[in-house]
C-alpha cells in the first residue's frame, strides 16, 4: 500500500530547527528578514534601507527621520521579556505535530512559568487567527453544526444549554474529492440570518454547499451560494454519508483533540483554539515551511497586550 504523502512527509525536524534556529542571533536573523525580507523600512517614514543599528540599545535609528524602532516593535512580539529562542521553540511546537498542545505542557518544554507560556501560545494562536480572517472557501464545501461544551448538571440540556458553544465546521473539497481547506467559525446562533451573513463572507459565491437538513443552512442560498441539503435523520446513517464524509470525519479528530489536549477548552477563546486547528490543517501539505509561514505572519501581526488578550473574542 503506497503512503500517504502527506502523513510521511519530512517536516522540520528537532535537530534541524535548532541547526537553523538555535541562537538568539540567529532567530534575530530570521525576523528581521520576515519582516523586511527586501531590507529595513522606517515603520514611521517609509523610507527603506538606511538605518543605524544603535548597539548598546538594540535599536535601529532611520537616518531619514530619525525614528528608532526595536526588531519585535510593532510585532506580536512586542513588549516581550522572553528570549526570542523561547518564542521560536514555542512556534515549532505549535507548528509541527497533528494535535494541539496545551499551556501546561508548553510550560514544561520552554521552561517558563504557566502563565507566561499561556500568552505565549494564545499570542501565537492570535496570530494563526488573523492570518485566515478573510480567507473564503470555494468548490464543494461540506458543512455541519457543531456544538461545543456541556451541560452543568441540573441545567438546560442539549442544544438549549448556555454553556454550549455553536461553531460552523466547513471543508472544502477538491476536484478528486480531497479536502483541501478547513474554516470553523464560532457563531451567534444557527439561525437563517446568521449563516446567510456568514456564507456571504467566507464562501466563494461559485461554491456548492452539501449540508444536512438544519433549517439555518438555507441562509446560504439566500447569500447567492449554491446549496444543496440533505435530510439525513439522526443516527449514524446521516454521519457516514459520502457526500459529508469529510466534515464528520475532520470534527472527530477535532473534538478529541481538543478533549484529549486541554482540561478546558473555555468558550470565550473557543475562535483561537479552532484557529489553531484550521492553520495546521490548511497548511499541511508543506510541513517544513509552516514554521517560517507562522514566523512571517507574526512579524506582521499588531500587539496583543494581555488585557486585549484575556478577553473574549468575538464571534467571526
């Protein structure tokens, strides 16, 4: 039986990270070149590739304007304490195995204290959700409601519980009947209104979406989208349909990543942690490039100060 080209590939292994990333210098290296991979561009002016490294500061000063700005300024790095070989430690993490890793062992392995390393991962998690914000879907896409969270004894059960969390899982499907690209969107609510805003922004209007029977799917017509629905039933005969075989099949591993990986999963980071997944997904036919993809995205992402962090992040 041949292999699975993509299962096997080579990835970035631990002995050629470090070989390529294992001093302080030369993650430096590697950022400044991320972030101006055609040389220095005064952030203030715009005036490029005439600066002053200001040593004894590890400031660069522009010679235009005279603006002194840092290597991380500006970057999800911004403000950082940390060494930037603990960050690009954390990002190979991050980026090379299937499942998630949680804040309490990315503590253990960069050695830093739990609530550092949270940041760290929630920064970088912040990063992967930003980078795929815009991104739309196109060709046909599978869809599903999902529900996240349980019920707190003696509370509403099932779908009425307030500690579930509705999300929309979408795959999209190439011309062999691939699945090319995932997008899990936390939402309001499944109601007709909601999805039709949803597929207007995230779906490709030449697509064709597959769903089940749920009443709310029938936004995305109303957002010009081809949909087809189907009326499975409950049971396992609506989960094993062929035509949604990829969207079942994403979400168990999903789900029992996440279970297995963290001890909450809260709903209020719920959009970061499906990000993560999503990233890694979309980005796994190149297993070696994703983390220098994940560095440059990060060298482009504004500061996410820990009071911004904290705080819920909004539905789509």
């Amino acid at each position: 039986m041949a292999k699975n080209l993509i299962q096997f590939q080579k990835g970035l292994s631990l002995p050629d990270f470090l070989a390529q990333y294992g001093t302080e210098e030369q993650c430096a290296d590697a950022l400044f070149g991320w972030r101006w991979p055609a040389g220095f561009v005064c952030p203030e002016c715009g005036h490029a590739e005439d600066f002053t490294a200001l040593r004894t500061r590890e400031l660069m000063q522009c010679r235009h304007c005279h603006h002194q700005t840092s290597l991380t300024a500006g970057t999800i790095f911004a403000y950082t304490k940390l060494p930037l070989t603990v960050w690009f430690l954390a990002m190979y993490l991050l980026t090379q195995q299937k499942n998630a890793i949680s804040a309490l062992e990315l503590k253990r392995h960069l050695g830093v204290s739990y609530p550092t390393a949270w940041k760290v991962k929630h920064k970088l998690l912040q990063v992967m959700l930003e980078r795929d914000a815009d991104r739309q879907l196109s060709g046909v896409i599978e869809i599903d409601d999902v529900y996240w969270g349980g019920e707190v004894h003696g509370g509403t059960p099932g779908r009425g519980s307030p500690n579930k969390t509705p999300f929309v899982a979408a795959v999209a499907k190439n011309d062999k009947g691939h699945p090319i690209a995932l997008r899990m969107s936390v939402v309001a609510g499944f109601r007709k209104t909601e999805l039709a805003h949803w597929a207007a922004k995230f779906i490709h209007p030449d697509s064709i979406v597959v769903s089940d029977g749920l009443a709310c799917f029938r936004g995305i017509a109303d957002a010009g989208i081809e949909h087809q629905a189907m009326v499975t039933g409950s049971g396992a005969g609506g989960v094993e349909l062929p035509e949604r075989k990829w969207v079942n099949t994403i979400l168990g591993n999903v789900k029992t990543a996440m279970r297995g990986t963290y001890h909450k999963a809260s709903s209020q980071h719920l959009p970061r942690y499906l990000a993560e997944f999503c990233y890694r997904f979309n980005r796994r036919f190149d297993l070696a490039a994703m983390l220098p993809r994940l560095g440059i995205a990060a060298a482009r992402t504004p500061p996410m100060p820990y009071r911004l962090l904290k705080l819920a992040e909004a539905h789509w």
